[in-house]
C-alpha cells in the first residue's frame, strides 16, 4: 500500500512508533527511525526493519523536546530518505500526578515534546510535500486528546492541542492532496501505559491484574489492551490509497472508551 512512499515516525525505537514504523517498512515505504533508548534496543529495532526494507536503517537520536533538534532530525530525513512523503509524530512522554503538585520542568517537557515537536516537524516538512503534490501527516494523540483523566494535566493538555493542531493543518491543506489526522488510542500494550500498572497496584494494593483492569482500564469498556499492530494497521490506512478524504479527524481506537 506504500510502495514507494518515504516515512518519518517519530519516536520508534519502541512501543507503537516501531510498530508503525515495521508496518510502513511491510508495506513497502522506506523508514527513518528516531528515539531514545539502549545501544542494543536501537540496534536491534534498525536491524529488525533492515530486515524488511533492506539496506541501512535511517536513524536520527535527535531530542524532540528542542525545536532545534526537531528541525535537525526532519533536515537528517530528507537527507537520507530524499525526501519525506509521511510524517508520523508519535513521540511522547507521561507523567502523573495532582495538578497542584505537578512539577513545572514535567509540564514544559510534556508540552514540548508531546505538542510542539508536532507542530515543528509538521512546519519542517510541509513546504516539501506541497512541492511535491503529495503528503500525510498522522499525529499520534490519545483519547486524551477528547477527554481527560485526573492526574493528568500536562499530557491531557497537550494531547487536546495535538488534536487543535491536526483539524488547523488539516483545513491549511484541504485543497491539496496532502491530509493531516490523529489517531487517539485507549491503554495500548507498550512500556509506556504498561508503567502505570504497578504503582495502580501498589496504591490500591491489589495484584497488578486487578490494577489493570479495575483502574488503568477502569474507562475501557473492552478491558484489554490495544494492541500496537491494530494502531499501526490505523496508520497504515491513513497513509494509503484510499484515505484521501479522511482529513482533520482524530480516530479513535479505545476499545469503545469515548464512546461511554
Ligand atoms: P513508548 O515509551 O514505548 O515510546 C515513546 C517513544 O518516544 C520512544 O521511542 C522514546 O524514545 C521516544 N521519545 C521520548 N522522548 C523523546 C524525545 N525527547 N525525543 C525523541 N524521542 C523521544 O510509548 P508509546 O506508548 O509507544 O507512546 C507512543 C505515543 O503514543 C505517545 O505519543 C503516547 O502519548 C501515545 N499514546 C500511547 C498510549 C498507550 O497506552 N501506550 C495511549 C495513547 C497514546
């Protein structure tokens, strides 16, 4: 379905970025890969899309909590992909707790990494793709993109600018072939959501199954997890032949959490 196309997914190197990136490569797209992690883990999730797309993997470590950086890492994807047809900003961090005690430095890492490195990367590589004729860009948000949870400021604050952000660029680009959409994801199974379980248990002391269900899943009627190859499968679809007209959502795939 992406034959030919050329991808940038921020923060892959683990959990649904490197599904989605895996996804891309199995379609066809050619990746650059972006994150943070151990030597071993990064190498070890370049050569796994090696295995698929061939060649070297494209890999930028850019920290997209600096707009310079984000800049430097879309400048580092043109230059190894030739260019970038797909911008995926999927890059995120979490943090949790009162809003009267949440910390200030948290707030303004939460904000730039989880909105603004959205909003850099989209300026960074828009002017391309409207050259070319040709684009998709897919902000990873969250069903707190739509709604919010207590404890939560930061990351439901950005998450409900990340959405702003895509309907703006989404109606900017309209009249060309080129869409902007978010996905929003209930709990998926990646380090990041499954980090929460163990403080939930310790909190409530329960066993960690009934912290998952009884709490982290507490707003997710389906009671499991999203799994990272049914939002890469989202991704995919958005990226496409026949998701033109798709533009300025925010999709959810929540296990029918925003529909409750
Ligand atoms: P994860 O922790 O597995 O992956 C996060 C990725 O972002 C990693 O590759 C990490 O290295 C990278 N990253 C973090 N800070 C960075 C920085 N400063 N610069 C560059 N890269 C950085 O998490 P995940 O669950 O796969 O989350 C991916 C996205 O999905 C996030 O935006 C998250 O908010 C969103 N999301 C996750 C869930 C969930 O339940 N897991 C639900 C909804 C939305």
């Amino acid at each position: 379905l992406l034959e030919g196309r050329t991808a940038l997914v921020t923060g892959s190197t683990s959990g649904i970025g490197l599904a989605i990136a895996l996804a891309f490569a199995r379609e066809g797209a050619k990746v650059m890969l972006n994150g943070f992690g151990t030597p071993e883990a990064i190498s070890a999730a370049r050569a796994e899309l090696a295995g698929i797309q061939g060649g070297e993997t494209p890999y930028s470590a850019a920290d997209l909590s600096r707009a310079e950086g984000v800049r430097a890492m879309c400048a580092e994807a043109e230059a190894a992909l030739g260019r970038v047809d797909i911008l995926v900003n999927n890059a995120g961090i979490q943090f949790v707790s009162p809003v009267e005690e949440f910390p200030e430095e948290k707030w303004d890492a939460i904000l730039a990494i989880n909105l603004s490195s959205n909003f850099h990367a989209t300026k960074a590589v828009l002017p391309g793709m409207r050259a070319r004729g040709w684009g998709r860009i897919v902000n990873v948000a969250s069903a707190h993109g739509l709604v919010a949870s207590p404890f939560k400021a930061a990351y439901v604050a950005a998450k409900h600018g990340v959405v702003g952000l895509t309907k703006t660029v989404a109606i900017e680009v309209a009249r060309s072939p080129i869409t902007c959409n978010a996905i929003c994801p209930g709990f998926v199974r990646t380090p990041l959501a499954e980090a929460q379980v163990a403080p939930l248990a310790k909190k409530h002391g329960v066993t960690e199954e009934a912290a998952l269900t009884d709490y982290l899943l507490e707003k997710q009627p389906s009671k499991r997890w999203v799994e990272v190859e049914e939002v890469a499968g989202m991704a995919v679809y958005l990226c496409g032949p026949n998701s033109g007209a798709v533009n300025g959502a925010a999709l959810s795939i929540d296990g029918g959490w925003t529909a409750s």
